[in-house]
C-alpha cells in the first residue's frame, strides 16, 4: 500500500482527487493507476474518463458530470457501469460535483474525482475539497501533469532557458486587467490558456499591455494527444497564421489552446525540438484488419510511432462443425497420448483453453508435455494461461521458422513420438509435412473454424473507401480478401503495406498499389517498415520545402513511387 493511501472508515469512504495530465494517457503517475484500480466510483468528464477508465478494475461505477465549467457546480450526471449496464444515478436533487463526490463516497465506497492536468491548478476540485473536509469525509490528492506545463514539452517549446526566465501562467477566461498589464510589463515566458476563438484577443491584450507585435508566439490544440497541432507565430501575425491554416473559423474554434508567449520561448528552436510531432507516423490513421485482442501489441507499436490505429476484425472465429475429434485429443493430452502440443495462433491458444475449462482442467493438464508456440504473440497467450512454451522459434516467426527449430524424433529421448496440432481449418501443411519429414507422427486436428467478419460500421466504411485511413497493414493475404469483401477497397492515396510477397501478390490481384513490404514476415517488422516509409517521406517534404502532410491529405489520384523496403 501507497505511504499516502488514507484508510477509509465504511462509514465515510474516501476521496482521491486525481490529476489526469494533459491527455495523454501515459502521463498518468504509478500513484494515479494504483488509486485508479481501487476505485468503486470514478467521478470525471468525459473527456478525462476517457484517459483514467482503463486502468480501472472491471465494474467500476462512473460518474460523469458534463459540467460547464463556465458556470461553478453545474453539471448533468449520469451513472454507468464498465460492462454496458446502466443504473439511475442516485444522486441528490441539487447536481454539482461536489454533491456528486460525497454522495459516491456514501457506504464506505472508494470514489476517483479525475480532473484534467493537476487538481492544484483546478479551482473546482479545491471547492470540491473543502466540501469534503466540511463533511468529514476523508480525501488524499494526487497530483498530475498540469497542462500548461505538459502541453509546451509535447509541442518542443521550452519554458525557460539558462538564464532563468520568469514563468508566467494566465487563463484568459478569467484574467484581470491588472494581470494583463503585469504581463505585458515582464518580459518573462507567459503561458495562456485560451481557446482557437480567443487566442487572437489573447494576443491583442498583451500588445495592448506593452508587449512588442513581433514577440514569438506558439499556438498548440489537441496538446500531448495525436490530434496535436502546433502554430509558429508573433503577437501581430498570430490572427493571419490561423486564417491561412484555415483553421479559423471553424465549428471547432473553441477548442482549448495553450499559448506560449516570449523570446526565450525560442520558437525558432521547435524545428529542432518538436519530438512530438516529428514522429514517423505522427496522426496518421492506420487500419488494422485484426481484433483488438490480436492486435494488441501491434497497435501499441503503431502508437510509440504517433499513428492512431483502429482495429477492423476480417475474420470471425467459431468452433469447428465436428468436435469430436477436438475432444479426443483434448483427453489424448490428459492420458499422456502426446509427446508435443504445437500452437500456431492464439486462436488456438484460446480453443484449447476452453475446451479445458468445459472439462475443468486448467494449465497442469500441460506436465511432462512440450509445448511450442509459432511466435511470440502465441508465446505470451500461453503464458497468460500459466503455460511457458519450451520451443519458440530463433528466426522466422512462422510454421517454417518453427520446423527449422524442431528437433527430430528420437526413439531413445523421445518416449512417445506423436504431436498434437489445433490449428485453424484453413491453415497450411507446411507445418505437418516438417514434423513428419523430421518422424514425427502428428494428430492434425480442426480446433477453430474461420469465417469471414460482419462489415464494420458505416463510417469505417466510408472512410476505407474515400480515404479516410492514411494506411493499412495487410499480414495475409486472407486479410486482403476478407476486408476487401466486408468493406470494399482501400482508396489510392491509403498507404499499403504487407507482410511479405504472397500477401502484396493477393493486394495487386485486387489493384491495390503496394507501397511497403516487410523485410520479413513479422507484424513487428511490417510496423516498422511502414515507420520507416514515413520517416523517408517526412524528410522528403522538408528537403523540397513542402509541408509535412499525411497521406490522407493528399489530392485525391495522386500517385507515389511504388517502395519496397
């Protein structure tokens, strides 16, 4: 337990009031996810549900507000479950937060108020305090990234040099004259909070107050998120730069922004510093024709790569039509039939682990039986369910790969010289045809069937057909049929990357244009290829003084240079 962990007496529950950082969900402390996974009530709006809810444990209760915070303890809760219920709220007549937080902490339970940056810099969570401490309710504070600090690194704009500037910090909804004209006479760094509407008046304030029109000027929406967006100005330009970005207006001109004012803000230096942005895949939107659950560690690659990936499954799993002969090597394992058990997919993975429990067996069913898995991804499926493989292969991450690390059968070693294999009902022989060359006998048996996915949603659709989607990574060519098939063709500007020569094969069968190929037939590889293609056309857009743009913002019909890296 945390040293500032409060006990909670069931009487009165407890109270953590969270800082939730800019945006980003890995700005979150350790001390916030602890708090978050013993939460029973998290209370928040929803854009910060959004960042803290995963970390929470499975049925947590949720509180969001919806508050205005234009207008102190206003807010419409509604009370919901993790897992889709819907419950009524419960909550008194007179709805704002602070009431909100007390009653959630009523019957001893443990309640999250989760706002935005850091709650010391929130003036409705120190209301929200008092009103807790005026209750006798116990509360702890846990701070987060303030956004105003957090924002600024993420756009490489750095708040003070070695000279020690002064720091400023004004929100400009509720600065006063005498604020603006302290400002304006400093010469310090000034960090504005505004909004895409006001950030023009912000910047008349300061000239107003004494400040020169050519003071540097940065401008940051969507701050430490993917939707980041970073203008480089002055106090007199700024207006004109959001014009011709024809950013303004806009229907989303009161988004909010933070400004940094000041020379030694040193905008000239974000070319260099803006690591943020600068990423290979920065806000490219990337189709992933996988479940979420297999493309777990794929898409947080794509992440680290600053694209946004959607997951759109192309397959559906089901059992297979027969299932006797699933059973009988299921009981084959128990009754010692086998000296191997091969997976070649998670779904196998999960096939087998279900066909365990509906006997109730569980991971010791395994003893005195090698395991091998295809590939990591498999790896850590059966090592999720208690299982460490013994064989994984040392090169190719495939049914070849595995073959080349097999070891022959060996009558003296090898007391039984029979394989299990639970595979898919479409997969290769490339696998069993090894075991076999190497004297192996194998049981080579259906344990999933796949069909081709439902069609994902219309929007998803429609952005995969009219260019919505910056590029799409293709890992079979099964993929390519079935999303073809459920979802129509990707557009031409979409960037196309596959996983090796068969799959760009079945792409061009299909008149796709395969601008990116693995160097090896891995997920991992296909991701970094498609990092490496960014990172080359980024430098091409600047070498040629154009602006760096995603695929997605191209002219419709324009063509690239096929690349195959």
């Amino acid at each position: 337990m945390s040293p500032t962990t409060l006990p909670a007496p069931p009487e009165h529950g407890h109270v953590t009031f969270l800082g939730a950082g800019p945006g980003d969900p890995g700005l979150l402390t350790l001390r916030a996810v602890e708090a978050l996974a013993n939460a029973d009530v998290l209370v928040a709006e929803d854009d910060v549900l959004d960042v803290v809810r995963r970390h929470a444990r499975q049925g947590v209760a949720e509180v969001p507000t919806e508050a205005d915070r234009s207008v102190p303890g206003t807010g419409t809760p509604q009370l919901t479950v993790v897992d889709g219920a819907s419950t009524p709220a419960g909550v008194p007549a007179m709805r704002d937060a602070a009431h909100l937080v007390m009653e959630a902490a009523r019957g001893g339970r443990r309640v999250v108020r989760a706002v935005s940056g850091d709650p010391g810099l929130d003036a409705y969570a120190a209301e929200e305090m008092l009103a807790c401490a005026t209750a006798g309710v116990p509360f702890e504070v846990v701070p987060g990234i303030a956004t105003a600090v957090g924002v600024p690194a993420y756009a490489g704009v750095p708040l003070r040099d070695a000279q020690g500037t002064d720091v400023r910090f004004v929100d400009a909804r509720t600065a006063s004259e005498r604020c603006w004209t302290e400002v304006g006479a400093s010469d310090g760094t000034v960090v504005v909070a505004a909004t895409l509407d006001t950030v023009a008046a912000t910047a008349g304030e300061l000239v107003s107050a004494g400040r020169k029109p050519d003071t540097p000027m940065t401008v940051t929406v969507g701050g430490t998120t993917t939707r980041q967006r970073t203008w480089t100005a002055t106090l007199g330009t700024i207006a004109q730069t959001l014009k011709q970005a024809k950013v303004l207006p806009s229907p989303e001109a009161g988004r909010p922004v933070i400004a940094v004012v000041g020379e030694r803000s040193a905008p000239a230096q974000r070319d260099r510093l803006a690591w943020f942005e600068s990423k290979p895949l920065f806000g490219w939107k990337v189709l992933v024709p996988r479940t979420k659950e297999q493309a777990a560690s794929l898409s947080d690659q794509l992440r680290s790569y600053g694209a946004v990936p959607s997951e759109v499954p192309t397959i559906a799993v089901e059992p297979p039509r027969t299932p006797q002969q699933m059973e009988r090597a299921v009981k084959g394992l128990v009754t010692g039939r086998y000296e191997w058990i091969a997976f070649t997919s998670v779904n196998a993975v999960k096939a087998v682990r279900e066909k365990f429990e509906e006997y109730g067996l569980d991971a010791r069913a395994f003893a005195g039986i090698k395991v091998a898995a295809v590939g990591d991804q498999t790896a850590q499926a059966l090592i999720d369910f208690g299982v460490r493989p013994d064989l994984v292969p040392s090169g190719e991450q495939s049914a070849r790969g595995l073959v080349e690390d097999w070891p022959p059968y060996d009558p003296v070693f090898d007391p039984i010289d029979r394989v299990f294999l639970p595979r898919a009902d479409i997969a290769t022989e490339t696998l069993v045809a090894g075991l076999i060359e190497l004297g192996w006998e194998v049981d080579d048996v259906t344990a999933y069937r796949t069909v081709r996915a439902s069609p994902p949603p219309v929007e998803t659709r429609e952005a995969i057909k009219g260019g919505g989607f910056d590029a799409v990574l293709f890992t079979s060519s099964s993929t390519v049929r079935n999303l073809v098939g459920i979802a129509g063709k990707p557009h031409n500007v979409t960037v196309i990357a596959c996983i090796g020569p068969a799959t760009a094969k079945t792409a061009e069968e299909h008149g796709l244009r395969v601008d990116v190929m693995a160097p090896e037939p891995s997920v991992h590889k296909l991701a970094e290829a498609l990092a490496d293609f960014g990172t080359r056309r980024r430098a091409a857009a600047l070498d040629a003084g154009d602006p760096v743009t995603r695929p997605s913002e191209r002219r419709p019909g324009a063509r690239r240079r096929r690349s195959t890296t």
